[in-house]
C-alpha cells in the first residue's frame, strides 16, 4: 500500500514500509540488518505467538513499521531520544499502522527501560541502534526485556573493536582488543561477550540467534534466557603477528600462551570475548525459510550458515598470498583442498576476501603454493 500523498518524491519503500526519512539518521545501506531481524522477530511471533517490540532509537520509525507490517508485530512502541522527529514519526506510523498498535515516546532509553521494569511492563524484542557503542543502554535493555525473548543490538566503534583504541574497548566491552587480521569478526565477538556477560551478572543467559558484519556496523541479536552461562566458550583470541597464526585461549591458560611458530613468539592476545558460534542454526534455517517462502533474496544467509562450526576467526587471501610470496589465492580451490585434507572450510559472510577453517595457517600456505603451481602452467600454456 503505497500513502495517499506518496506522489510526493520523498515518500520511500524499504520491505512493506513506506516513510520518508526527514531529518532523522537513515542509512538504505542498513536494509539487511532490518531485514534479518524482521525474518527473526517472524520467525518469534510464529513461535510465541505473541510480538511486542521496543524500537529504543527509531529514526524516522522504519523499524517499528517493518516489525509491524512484515513481521506482525502485535505493538510497537517507537522511541526517539529527539523530540525534534515527532512529527516525522508520527506521520510515517499513522500512514501504515492503526493508532491502537504503535506508541510514539521521546525519552531517554535507559529511563524507558527502567519504566517498563518498575511497572513490569516486558517486551518481546527490543531494538537498541544508537551510535558508537551499546553499551551505556546494554544493561538496562536487560530489565525491559521479557526471558525468552530477544535483543538486537548495534554497535559502530570499530576503533575500539579494532585495536586502534585499547582505553575505550576496556571501557565499553571490559576487553583488550588488539590489531589482527580478523578484527571485524572480533567487534561482533567482543559485543556478543559484553551482552552475555551483563545477562549472566544477572543470572541470566544471552544466546546468540545471528551475528552480522556489514559496512563497519556490528549488529547481534541474542536471546535471553535461565540457561546457564558457557563460561568455557567466553575467553580470548591469540594472533601471532610473527607466522600469522591464529589460537583460542582459555582463562587458566593465559600464562602460558606460545605460538607453534617458536616458543619465543608470544602472540598478541585479545579478550575476553564470546569464542562460541555465532548465529543458531534453528534460527538461521527458520529465517531462511522464511526468507525463500517471501521471495526474498538475503545475501549473507548462506555463508552465515556455513560459518557456524569454524573457529572464531577468519584468514584473509591476501594475508595467505603475501605470507606464501604468491597472488592471491583463489578462495574456491582451497576451501576445496582444504576439506579434503580433512579440515573445516567455509567462506566467511563477514568479509567476501576471506576464508574461515581450523586448519593450521601454515597448511594454508602449502596448499595456497601447490594451487598456484597448478595454476602457472596452465596459464603460461594458454599464453603460448
Ligand atoms: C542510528 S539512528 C537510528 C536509525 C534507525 N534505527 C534506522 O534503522 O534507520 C540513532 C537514533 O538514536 C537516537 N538516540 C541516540 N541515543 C539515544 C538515547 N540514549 N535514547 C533515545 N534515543 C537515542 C538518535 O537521536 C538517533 O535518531
Ligand atoms: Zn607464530
């Protein structure tokens, strides 16, 4: 259904939404972030029966009208921290939902979730998209947020994820990231380990549903539940700048971390961060069911499944192709290579230049030169 003063340009279409976007923050590069976690909250409302959302940082009100009008959101309530964009709100929710399904507020975040617990008002999903860090609302969201149900969180400080800026990743994930060549996976770990360790400071646990990497902006979403916390699966990340390799790192054994390159080489460690699979297979295969029975074609679904097994971090091509004094490699022939070695291989959704397996880095540089071998002659024969 398209407004009846559509006509006007600045009317636009994201899924079922139509809005304009005003003054307010709107990125169209965010759509897919929007629309898995529309597939997810679908795939909850089917579930449960029952979808009422929190969008704590609305913009323009995108959110709350695609949970409404694609997911079947029984009640939005959008939130805007400024008051500035009620109007704009207001005449996008009115123009698709019925009054009696959407409320519009312009608070705080942190005071709405403290309201809705001290009236023990909870939410099935809240939606938390601000800038920079999530943290400052991360665990007030906890109070609002009924067990069982689910949390979509964004962050967008890929300085602090990153290990330009140790202080500030102390200060928003109580976790020392350093440099590596698998730091954007590292900023969804680090998110997915500050969520579930505020969760389990509360006795609850934070499960992670899916995990998406795009443009520089983090996005998970978790459910929170009464299981108990996966302590084992919370620890760090090794990297040895030296040989180029990769290893997990549990608490007891953080003294007494050597490289298998040469003892002497102490890897940069990074952590603590949630070293276990990032997305739910259940979930994902639900929100591609979804996905197919609507006609909808979600790029990074397929890879996000494919990754679940694979260690907690990624080898990029080029990072094998300079490390093996060769072009870079091509991604196919050696996730192929590398699985009938007899080890785990995927592509990675979070970066398409990058391979995912638990085979040691320097088997990857053997099978990246035999390719290349393979490769030469035939391209010199050609030539000829
Ligand atoms: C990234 S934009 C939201 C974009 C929107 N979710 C979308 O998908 O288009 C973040 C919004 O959060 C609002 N905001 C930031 N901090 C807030 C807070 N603590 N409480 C409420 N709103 C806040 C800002 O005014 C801004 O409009
Ligand atoms: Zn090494």
């Amino acid at each position: 259904m398209t407004p009846a003063n559509s006509a006007t340009a600045d009317w636009q279409q994201e899924g079922n939404a139509h809005f304009r976007t005003g003054n307010a923050f709107f990125r169209t590069s965010s759509s897919t972030g929007r629309d898995l976690a529309v597939l997810a909250a679908t795939f909850y409302r089917a579930q449960q029966g029952q979808l009422r959302v929190i969008d704590a940082m609305t913009g323009c009100g995108i959110r709350p009208l695609r949970y409404g009008l694609e997911a079947g959101a029984d009640y939005v309530w959008a939130n805007e921290g400024n008051g500035d964009l009620r109007s704009l709100i207001q005449s996008n929710l009115s123009h698709s939902l019925p009054a009696n399904r959407y409320k519009i507020t312009h608070q705080d975040a942190n005071a709405l979730f403290f309201d809705c617990h001290i009236r023990q008002d909870f939410y099935d999903l809240i939606d938390i998209d601000g800038f920079g860090s999530p943290t400052p609302t991360l665990s007030t969201a906890l109070w609002a947020v009924k067990i069982g149900g689910l949390l979509y969180l964004t962050s967008t400080d890929g300085r602090a994820t990153s290990g330009r800026a140790t202080d500030k990743s102390l200060q928003s994930y109580g976790a020392y990231a350093r440099s590596h060549p698998a730091v954007h996976e590292q900023g969804l770990r680090l998110l997915l380990g500050a969520v579930m360790q505020q969760a389990a400071a509360k006795g609850l646990c934070a499960e992670p549903i899916f995990s998406f990497y795009s443009g520089e902006v983090n996005r998970v979403m978790v459910r929170i539940t009464r299981q108990s916390w996966q302590t084992q699966q919370y620890g760090f990340l090794a990297y040895c700048h030296d040989c180029g390799q990769f290893q997990t790192v549990a608490w007891k054994k953080l003294g007494r971390v050597e490289c298998v390159c040469q003892p002497k080489f102490t890897p940069a460690i990074s952590g603590p961060m949630w070293l276990g699979p990032l997305h739910d297979a259940g979930w994902l295969a639900g929100m591609q069911a979804l996905a197919v029975a609507r006609s909808l074609k979600i790029e990074p679904l397929a890879r996000m499944q494919a990754e679940i097994n694979l260690p907690p971090y990624f080898y990029p091509l080029a990072e094998i192709g300079r490390r093996a004094k060769i072009d870079i490699p091509p991604s196919k022939a050696l996730i192929e290579q590398l699985r009938q070695q007899g080890f785990l291989a995927s592509w990675t959704h979070i970066n398409s230049q990058a391979i995912k397996t638990d085979a040691p880095m320097a088997v990857c540089l053997t099978l990246a030169k035999q390719i290349a071998a393979e490769i030469a002659p035939a391209s010199s024969l050609e030539m000829s």
